[in-house]
C-alpha cells in the first residue's frame, strides 16, 4: 500500500463539479492499493500516518501530530500511484489491486484513521476526481506498507 501525504491548509475533492469532501487544516492521503496487500497493511498505514508530527508547535518544528494540532484527513484512492513506468512511456498498473480488493482495504484503512479519532473525509471510489488543496510548507511525505515503519 503506497499513500502521498500532504500537509494542508485546506483541502476539497470534487465529483463531476460537485463537492464531495473536504477539510481544513490537515493531511491529504493519496492511496494506492497493491494487488497483494492486506488488511494488516491498511491498519499498520492509517496508525502510521496518524502518529506523523508534521505539524508546527508553538516554536514552529514539526512536533505535532494530527490530532494535537486539531486537524483532519482527506483520503483519495488512488492506483496510480503503483504505476511502473521503468518500460515505455505507458505506466503499467499491473501491480495495482482488482477494485474490489483495494476498495475494501481502502475503507479498512479510512475506518482505521477513524478508529484512532481523526476526522475524515474521503472522496468516491472508481470515478473521475480534482482534488484542490494548498499544501502548506510545502510538506510532502511517500510512505509505502513494504518498507519497514
């Protein structure tokens, strides 16, 4: 499981124009689902990603996790994300989950982020999204469940 973590100020995601999540100061994840994930991969990201202190204290370092600095998550399938463009110049997704496997790890991973008590919002499976969002910092993490936490 692959995720892009983004520090924000502000972040929405629309459907076909209409805005279907969004949040204040947060996280925006971008998550992809690897064809042989599982649900400890889900369980062990979300408690990974809640427990980062990216966020300023009052001396301005990041030491703060999300829910010390009273933000919220937005969390965005994404597939693309295990795309291999060593070949070519057409990614290859080969190693992406089948929709039904990486939908369900992607709600295992957003009921684990709300498990830990974070507020979440989420966009909507398989469709076609824009995400808007200012990245404050710029503050931009890589995570990937394979490498050791």
């Amino acid at each position: 499981m692959r995720a892009c973590v983004q520090r924000v100020a502000q972040a929405s995601v629309a459907v076909a124009g209409h805005v279907v999540g969004q949040i204040g100061k947060g996280l925006v994840v971008l998550l992809g689902v690897a064809a042989d994930d599982k649900p400890d991969d889900a369980r062990q990201l979300a408690e990974k990603i809640v427990g980062l202190r990216v966020f300023d204290d009052a001396e301005g370092k990041m030491n703060l996790g999300i829910q010390e600095s009273g933000g919220a998550m937005l969390v965005v399938s994404q597939f693309t994300l295990l795309g291999d463009c060593r070949k070519g110049r057409r990614p290859s997704f080969t190693d992406a989950a089948q929709p039904a496997l990486a939908e369900a790890l992607y709600e295992d991973f957003v009921a684990e982020v709300r498990r830990q008590g974070v507020e979440v919002a989420t966009g909507k499976f398989r469709q076609h999204m824009q995400v808007s969002l200012v990245n404050d910092g710029p503050v931009t993490l890589l995570l990937d469940s394979r490498k050791a936490f």
